[in-house]
C-alpha cells in the first residue's frame, strides 16, 4: 500500500515592512526545515549569503553544521536548539499554526510563517511551488526593515542624488518595489531542485 503524503500551503510574511512583501507556497510536508529554508530564499530572492534560524513552539533549529554557529550556541539562552537539516516540517506544524523564519542575524529578517493548510494526497510533490505573493524581496544587505525603509525612500524621493544614484548601482541599475515575478521565482525553485537543493 502506497504511503500518503502531507502538502502544506505556508503564507509567509515579511515582518515590519509596509506594505507588505508576502509569498504563498505550498510544500511537500517531508521536506526538512533546511530544505525549507531553500525554498524561502527563491521566493524572496535571497541569495543564501547569511545564516538562518527557525523558531517553532519554543524550539530554535539552526545551521548545526555550519562554525559559526557553532561558536555562538554557549551565549544562547535555555532555548533547545536542534538542527535544521534533521527536522521534518511535516513533524513540527499543524494548520493555523504560526511560527517564524530568521535570516541574516545582522539585518534580521523576521519572516512570519502560517500553515493555512495541511492536506494529504496520495502522491509526493518532490518540489515546491509559489502560488502567489506581492512586492520584490528588499536587496541583500540592505540593513533590515529600516534600512530598506531609507533606500526606499531615497530612490523614490530623492532619485537625483548621489546616494540614490549609488543605491541603484548597487542593485544593478534599478529596482521596483511593487514587482514580483512568480515565474522566475518558480523556475529557481524547479532549478535548485533539478541540481539537488545545492546539496547543503
């Protein structure tokens, strides 16, 4: 008899940005939170270049293979931490419920994560696709929600300048805040899949 399999629909939101940047995806439950954390970063353009952690019910799950964590888990506080790469999501979530993505402990990132669905199917989806969703992921390294509230700021109000001019060249040139192009986000994430997630 053929093993059943969990789909989970995930609306996920950038914390403390306005308007809101958002992606609905819908996930194979057996994927782990690594893996997960992959398809997080297709979806927002993230470019992987940081360090992650999810938070679910008390629990941290983080990069346990990576040093620099490494480095750092005596000055963590009493919270259990577990690795990202070893936890199923289909183990740790359940429909309604809430838990939250970090990425780059420098600009801090809060992605909030809702299970709106948990369904189960007769066959695996072995990938992950992006339904739906507003506005472009902020660029890499901007400084967080503040950060990017000012570079906002400065290449729409004050296009003229020379720092907006230096934003722009940064960003390759220009930058939409409204656009998001699923397309492309759904052919990085049928890309990382064919290459194996990166193997990471």
């Amino acid at each position: 008899m053929a093993k059943s399999c969990k789909i989970i629909t995930l609306h996920v939101q950038i914390d403390d940005i306005k308007p809101p940047v958002w992606r609905r995806i819908v996930v194979d439950g057996d994927i782990s939170l690594r893996l997960l954390h992959h398809v997080l970063q297709a979806a927002f353009s993230w470019t992987d270049s940081h360090l992650h952690e999810f938070t679910i019910d008390g629990t941290s799950y983080q990069m346990l293979d990576n040093e620099n964590v490494l480095e750092f888990l005596d000055e963590m506080s009493d919270t259990p931490i577990l690795d990202d790469r070893k936890t199923k999501l289909q183990r740790v979530v359940q429909p309604g419920q809430k838990f939250v993505y970090t990425y780059d402990c420098g600009d801090s990132w809060r992605h909030i994560v809702k299970v709106e669905s948990v369904e189960t199917r007769a066959e695996p989806m072995y990938s992950a696709t992006i339904l739906d969703g507003k506005r472009a992921g902020p660029p890499e390294d901007v400084g967080g929600p503040g950060g990017y509230a000012d570079f906002l700021d400065t290449i729409k109000n004050h296009r003229d300048s020379e720092e907006a001019q230096d934003y722009l060249t940064w960003v390759g040139g220009d930058f939409n805040p409204e656009t998001f192009d699923r397309r492309t986000a759904n052919n990085t994430l049928a890309r990382m899949a064919w290459n194996g997630w990166g193997k990471k």
